[in-house]
C-alpha cells in the first residue's frame, strides 16, 4: 500500500510540471508573437508626442524670432543719441549691401506675387510703407492673369505672408480673376488711411534733410528684413560736413518723411544729424 502511494505521488508530480512546461512555453510564444506589436505602437506614441510638441515649438521660435526683431529696430525716433549710434554701429558692423541680414529694395521688387495655391499671379512694382517701416499694401500687375493695371492690394486684407518665393496671399487664382474689378475700382483705398504711408519707389529717390531745412545728403536704397517683410533700415549716403560722401545705413524708423513739392524728403533731427555725423568721425 505504501509503495501505490509513492508510485501515486511520482506520477502527480511528473504531470504538474509538464503542465508547467507546456503553459511556460505558450506564454513565452504569445510574448514574441506581441513583441512588434508592442514596438510599433511605442514608436507610435513617441511618434505622437514629438509631433504635438511640434506646433510649440514652431511659436516658441517665432517668437524668440519676433523679440529679436523688436529688439533690433525698435523705433529709432525716440532713441537717445547714444543709443542711436549704438544702433547705427550695429547695423554698419559689416557693409549693409552685403550683408545677408537685410534685402534691399531691388531684391524686393524682384518678387513674384503668389496664389494660396502656390501659382504665380504676377510682379510686384511697389510697396507701400507705414512709418515704422511695415507693409501696408503691395502695388502689383496681376500679367499671368493676362491684367496690364496695376493694383494695389492691401498685405493684411489679402491673408500675405512673404516666403523666399514673393509674397504669397490666401487668395486662389480664380478668386483673383473674379475681386479684379473690385480691386481696380478700391485702387485709391488699399493702402489704408495711414497718413505718413509712402511709397518705396519715391523714398529711394528721397533727399535727406535735417529739421533746419540743411540738405545732407541722399537716400540710396531700402534695407528691409532677409525675409522681406518689413522695412527696418535707409542706405544714405551724406555729402554734408563731410571731406567725401559716406554711405551707411540708419534705422528706417529714425526720419519721418515730408513732401517738399514734387519730391519726398527723409528729415532727421538736428541731435540724429549730428549722431551721424558722430559715427562717421570714428570710422574715417
């Protein structure tokens, strides 16, 4: 009897742990089985968060890229002269023509004007700018629609952002064909009310004048933004208290624009005057 016992005791023993061993191995089968599975959907959800980090991440640059900005060309008029001039340093640090910062004028009137849908509509001719120097409209001439007039669009009506490629609007090509009239008959309106607006084309031919009425020289060129969509500098060259003409760059914001006839003039402060003429000693 002892010895059925212990035979009983064997066997039991023996099936336990072939039980074992059978549901080890289906456990350690489903466990591969589930392996990529469980990758893919955790590279999924890294996937997920570094995407929805993505858009912060966007704003966050924008706007260490806006503070920059703001900071470089805040407006110079109500600058002291020494900030001025550290301003003025600044901006003449490397040749303003060369340096990759700014786009000048030319470089800016080279721009297509561009459908929501990345089709080019036309050629921008002008710009017309506030006092501080932002786009307050864009006088084009819509030809790849076939349109010989040119038109001015006003930049935050028309949805525009400036790329590398012209300044693109929100507006399709077929939503322009049908506004055309419109915008032909509002032509006198689509820069603004902005009174102290003016004209690209007319500030690069501009004289340079202090507040005494003392002509010191000429406006040479627009410096704007690398990205074009702002004004932020006047190339001048001076031939006032001078032993040759100088060219350098002043902040946009610094002169305020008068009309003297027929003509546009960039006026300065007697104090801005002599803020250049200042820098002009230190690097001649």
């Amino acid at each position: 009897m002892k010895g059925f016992l212990i035979m009983r005791l064997l066997f039991l023993c023996s099936f336990l742990a072939s039980f074992v061993f059978v549901a080890s191995a289906a456990h350690a089968q489903r466990a591969t089985a589930s392996a990529p599975a469980n990758r893919a959907n955790i590279t999924q959800t890294k996937k997920l968060s570094v995407e929805q980090k993505a858009p912060a991440l966007v704003r966050r640059n924008n706007q260490r890229r806006n503070i920059q900005r703001d900071d470089d060309f805040v407006s110079a008029a109500a600058q002291s002269p020494a900030q001025l001039l550290d301003m003025i340093m600044k901006m003449n640090r490397i040749d303003p023509q060369q340096n990759p910062k700014y786009s000048s004028a030319k470089d800016v009137l080279r721009r297509n004007l561009i459908s929501g849908k990345n089709k080019v509509l036309g050629d921008v001719r002008d710009l017309v700018l506030a006092k501080e120097g932002g786009i307050n409209a864009i006088s084009v001439v819509l030809d790849r629609l076939h349109k010989r007039n040119v038109i001015a669009l006003g930049y935050a009506d028309m949805g525009t952002r400036s790329t590398s490629g012209g300044y693109k609007i929100t507006y399709s090509k077929d939503q322009m064909e049908e506004l055309y009239p419109t915008f032909l008959a509002n032509i006198a309106t689509a820069a603004g009310t902005d009174d102290e607006a003016y004209s690209l084309a007319r500030i690069q031919k501009a004289g340079l004048y202090t507040d005494a009425g003392q002509k010191i020289g000429m406006v040479r060129d627009v410096l704007f933004t690398d990205e074009g969509d702002r004004a932020v500098g006047l190339y001048v060259e001076i031939t006032a208290g001078v032993v040759r003409s100088k060219s350098l760059a002043i902040p946009f914001s610094a002169a305020r624009f008068e009309e003297k006839g027929m003509m546009l003039s960039a006026v300065l402060s007697e104090e801005q005057a002599g803020t250049i003429s200042d820098y002009i000693k230190t690097v001649d």
